[in-house]
C-alpha cells in the first residue's frame, strides 16, 4: 500500500523509488506483484508517467485508510511501551490495598500517569490467586506462603501486626503487650479473617482475648476500635493510616505476616513489570 501511494503521489517509479529509498527494479515488482495479486492493472502505463487507472483511483482512499489505520495502531502500541498509556488490573485483599499498594500505585501514577489502573477485591488468598491464574488480574498481593507452581512468587518482606487499643485500655498496658495482658481485653475480630487459612491468623487466634464483635466488614471493626469499643490486631503500617490517635501497642512474642507479590511468569504488560519493580524496591528499602 505504501509503494502503491508513493506511485501515485509522485506521479512514476522514478521519483517514488528515490523518496522511499529503494531501488527502483524492487519497487517496479512490487507494483506488478500487488496488481497480479488484485488481478487489475492499478496505473495507465503512458508515456513517461504512470496515472492511476480506474481500479487504482477506487484503491487510493482505501490504501489511504489503511495506513492511517496502521499508524495509529503503531503510536498506540508504543505508547503503551512507553508506559504513556495503558491498563493494569491487580487484585488483593483489603489490608494490602492499604500497605503495601497505596504507595506503590501512588508512585506508579506519578511515574505514568496515562496508565489506567483498576484494583479488584480478591477478598481471600484463594481469591487473589484465582483472579491472577485465570487473567482477570494481572498480578496479585497477598499473605505467604501460598502453594503455587502455575505463577511467580516472591516476598515483599514481612509486617509487624500490633495491638490497636483505645486510649481506656492503653493506660492499663504495658508497652509491649504478652498473652496474659491480651487474655483480659475485649476484642473484635473480621470473620473472613477467623475463618480464614492465613498463617497470620492463625498465630493471632490463642492471643485473642474475650471476642466481644464478629464484623463481616473491616471498616465497622476500626470504628468501633477508634470509638474506644474493642481492640483488635493489625498490620502496623495500616493501622497508622487507618486508626490515627489509637494506641498501637507490639506483641511479645512478635507477631507478623509475610507480604507477598504473585503474578504471570510471562506476557506480562510494561504496566506490569513497572509496577512489580516499585512494589520489590518498597519492600526492599522497607
């Protein structure tokens, strides 16, 4: 199509091989190959010139709408390269939307801000990993160990998970909280979390005092924390963000949980790989 048009904008073969920079026996065969191709003579081979036949002036707007097509399909793949475009979707469960991915998102949108971004809720591990195996999202953050061979693994680092008190209870706490002094405190707790395989919860659940609230949402417990209600655990770092003036209170023994980054081993977008490069750093400088 370009050869085509470079003919017909030059009016021979002539000056349409020297502006294309090619050799004009290449491009008098690629002509003839596209008209045999056709099965139509697309020029009036006269005298010195070369004028679009009838089929030729039907083809133009059409080769026209092809390269235009074409280009358009080219910056836009580029741009996407570039990371001045595109989409990501990640899935993850609640508290990890908090910490470590605010801040990662953060800095990927002012790295690229023309990436579009979508978070979807995995809720469980068991979720966050089926949205990542079957492409719904292209990678996922979620508490380690998981079992998984089908995608990529990798540890963020791990988090410390404190004591979230009122300030009623924290004049009576020491400052670093043992099982005896959690065994009398008045806890609430998110029933996907009791419920749930997480390592983490299991080692908080012998540490749990008297649990006085069952919440299915984990906005409802962190009121209820902040109204001077309940006590709870959390990871500390969202606890920061989410509970400001609540007394934040580390557990002897400590208590952690193992942050971790799943994704496809391959085809993964420059959204993608971008973004698991400021998630590894964060976790590294973390």
């Amino acid at each position: 199509m370009r050869y085509f048009l470079a003919v017909v904008d030059h009016g021979g073969v002539t000056r349409a091989a020297t502006a294309l920079y090619v050799a004009q026996p290449s491009l008098s065969q690629a002509i003839r190959n596209l008209e045999s191709k056709l099965g139509v003579e697309l020029f009036d081979r006269t005298g010195r010139g070369m004028t679009p036949s009838a089929a030729g002036r039907a083809l133009e707007p059409v080769a026209r709408r092809v390269l235009a097509d074409a280009e358009e399909a080219r910056l836009r793949v580029l741009r996407v390269a570039k990371l001045e475009s595109g989409r990501l979707t990640v899935t993850t469960m609640s508290t990890f939307a908090i910490a470590p991915l605010a801040g990662a998102l953060t800095e990927l949108r002012h790295r690229y801000p023309g990436v579009q971004v979508h978070v979807r809720d995995g809720a469980t591990p068991a979720g966050v990993l089926s949205m990542v195996r079957s492409g719904e999202a292209e990678l996922g953050l979620l508490e380690l160990p998981v079992q998984e061979t089908a995608l990529a693994v990798r540890s963020l680092g791990s988090e410390e998970l404190v004591l979230a008190a009122p300030e009623s209870f924290d004049k009576t706490l020491p400052f670093r909280v043992t099982v005896a002094d959690l065994a009398r405190l008045p806890f609430g707790v998110v029933t996907k979390d009791v419920l749930g395989t997480q390592p983490s919860a299991e080692r908080m659940a012998p540490l749990v005092g008297e649990v006085r609230c069952r919440c299915a949402h984990r906005q409802l417990l962190w009121e209820l924390v902040a109204a001077g209600a309940l006590c709870t655990f959390a990871p500390r770092r969202v606890a920061e963000v989410m509970l400001p003036g609540v007394a934040l209170r580390p557990v002897e023994p400590l208590l952690s949980r193992e942050v971790g980054l799943i994704h496809r081993t391959a085809d993964l977008s420059p959204a993608g790989r971008a973004l698991i490069e400021i998630l590894v750093a964060s976790g590294d400088s973390g």
